[in-house]
C-alpha cells in the first residue's frame, strides 16, 4: 500500500511563484529517488474553526497562504530510502525554501483507503 509524506506550511503570498519553483525543483529529486508522485496545493478556501485549522495550525501571518502537499511512495521501506538519498542530494542544497520551515507541519502516513 501507498505511504504518503504530507505537509502543512505558512507560505508568504508573495512567494507563491517561489515556492512553486521551489517545489518543482524537490519534485525532480524526490521522483529521482523512488516517489511517484509530488503534489502541491494553494489554499483558497480555508474556514476558520471553533478550536482549530489549518490556520491556526500553522500560526498564519497576514500576507500568508497555507500550502499542503504531499508525496506519494510506493510504501514505507521505499520512502525511508528514499529520504537518506534525498537529504545527501546536493540538489536540494542550493533549493533555499521560500517559507518559514520552523512552523512547517508534516508526517508519514500508511494509505487505509485510496478510492
């Protein structure tokens, strides 16, 4: 079954052009080793919740969007190999990110259900 990598993350508007770039360039590294699929989404319909969301989540900014994507592997083993390749990729090492990471969401997660 699938394993998926998912991120939460405040991005400053502005930088939407840069964080797509910035995507596309880890996009290539990560299919490089063993992803299969890399995808990112903009918020534009993002409510604010009773007790939490995605805002709060994250401690959006004014002049901030939530961005949420994920990485989709074949399974576990493949995606922990995976991320030892894609650190010590000097690829990676130039891409700055266009983001505060230190409020940047993320986790593993095992596929249940893919309908």
């Amino acid at each position: 079954m699938p394993f998926l990598d998912i991120t939460v993350i405040p991005v400053p508007t502005a930088n939407k052009a840069a964080y797509l770039d910035h995507s596309r360039a880890s996009t290539i590294v990560f299919k490089d080793h063993g992803a299969t699929r890399v995808t990112e989404t903009w918020g534009e319909d993002i409510p604010d919740g009773k007790l939490t969301d995605f805002n709060k989540a994250v401690q959006l900014q004014p002049g901030e969007t939530v961005a949420v994507g994920w990485i989709t592997w074949p399974d576990k083993a493949t995606r922990d190999a995976g991320w030892e390749k894609v650190m010590a990729d000097p690829r990676l090492s130039s891409n700055e990110m266009p983001f505060d990471g230190k409020r940047m969401i993320y986790g593993g997660f095992e596929v249940l259900l893919d309908g």
